[in-house]
C-alpha cells in the first residue's frame, strides 16, 4: 500500500526536497533497512570519520534498522574504500529517478521496493522497468542486483477464480491448509459456484 507520504514523494517538488542536491565526496550515512521508496539520509559530512563513527553510533542506537555510510560522487552513490575512504565501488543504494509517467497516482500498479533498493514497476501481470533512464522494460530478476522478483503475494493470489468477489469467500490458512468457505472448505471445482453471493 502506498501510504499519504510515498504519494507525496511522487510529486517532484516533495522530491526535491528528500533529495536535496549532495556535494561531490560528501559522506552520506543512508538507512540501508528498512528501505523506503527514497534512500534516507540521516546525516551529512565531508569528513569520512565523522560519518563512520556516526554511522556505528546509529546502528547501535536502532534495533530494526540499519545504517551504511556511503559517497555521493558523481551523481551517483559509492561504497567507500575501507580505510581511505574514497569512492571504492558502486553501491546498490541509489537515489533512483522514477519515469514521469509513473508519478500519476491513478496508474494500474505500484512502485516497489527490492531489497537492494531498486524501484520497479508491478503492473497488473507483469513487473516493468520505471526510471527515468531505463523505462518500459519487462523484468523477472532486478537490474539492480540480480534478485528474482516475484508478484506481490499480498495480492490476491490465493483466490480461487470462482470466489473473487464472493461474500462467503473466507481463504485464510489454517498451517497449510486453506479454508476456501464454510460452505465448501476445500473450494468449488470451476468458476460458477452455486452459492456465489455477491458482495
Ligand atoms: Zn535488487
């Protein structure tokens, strides 16, 4: 679900501001879990020490998150080499520019989120490249670090063809099992059960 705050990032003005302009080799301690449609900046710095001992400070502070320190330069973030600090390799995490096309709200999908922060577009039957640079594309697996995406299982996946839109469709799992209804717990065999109730 897209909560009021991603809609709001969708617009470019809001944009902007979560993603102000960073100065070439300026350190970024980015929140690396949990990932939201945006990278997080939780604190700024030219010097590579102050952002590592902030970063260490973060992560030990937080429970359920995590924090990185990272390099804007380029345009792009890097990795930071261990010891010098100086842009080493690229980094998953990046401030990824979304196609225009997708900032309508009433687009058939939703923006999602990989685990490595890669945006992508889940259409209705399909997952879709959406960046501003590389837009339209069929995927299966991220372009971004290579995970296989799958569809959004939160999605009615489990519905029986025959139950969508019937008030007696229960389909919650009991272990593995699934009770489809109180009427027939292991589902009606085709599309057109007798007892369809419409909702
Ligand atoms: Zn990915």
């Amino acid at each position: 679900m897209d909560t009021v705050e991603d809609l709001k990032f969708l617009e470019e003005s809001t944009a902007k501001k979560y993603n102000p302009k960073f100065g070439d080799r300026e350190y970024l301690v980015i929140q690396t879990y949990p990932l939201g449609k945006t990278v997080r900046v939780i604190y700024r710095s030219y010097s590579y020490q102050d952002a590592e001992n902030k970063c260490s400070l973060e992560n030990m502070a937080h429970d359920y998150s995590t924090f990185t320190t990272r390099i804007f330069h380029d345009g792009k973030l890097w990795i930071p080499g261990n010891i010098s600090g100086i842009p080493y390799k690229i980094s998953e995490q990046q401030f990824w520019d979304i196609h225009p096309d997708y900032k309508s709200t009433d687009i058939d999908g939703e923006i999602e989120i990989c685990n490595c922060s890669y945006l992508y577009f889940q259409g209705r039957n399909n997952i879709l490249t959406c960046l501003k640079d590389d837009d339209g594309r069929n995927i299966t697996v991220c372009p971004n670090c290579g995970e296989i995406l799958i569809e959004d299982e939160e999605d009615d996946d489990f519905t029986p063809s025959a139950c969508r839109g019937c008030t007696n469709y229960h389909g919650d799992f009991y272990g593995d099992n699934q009770l489809i209804c109180a009427i027939y717990p292991y589902g009606w065999s085709d599309d057109n059960c007798p007892d369809f109730l419409s909702e």
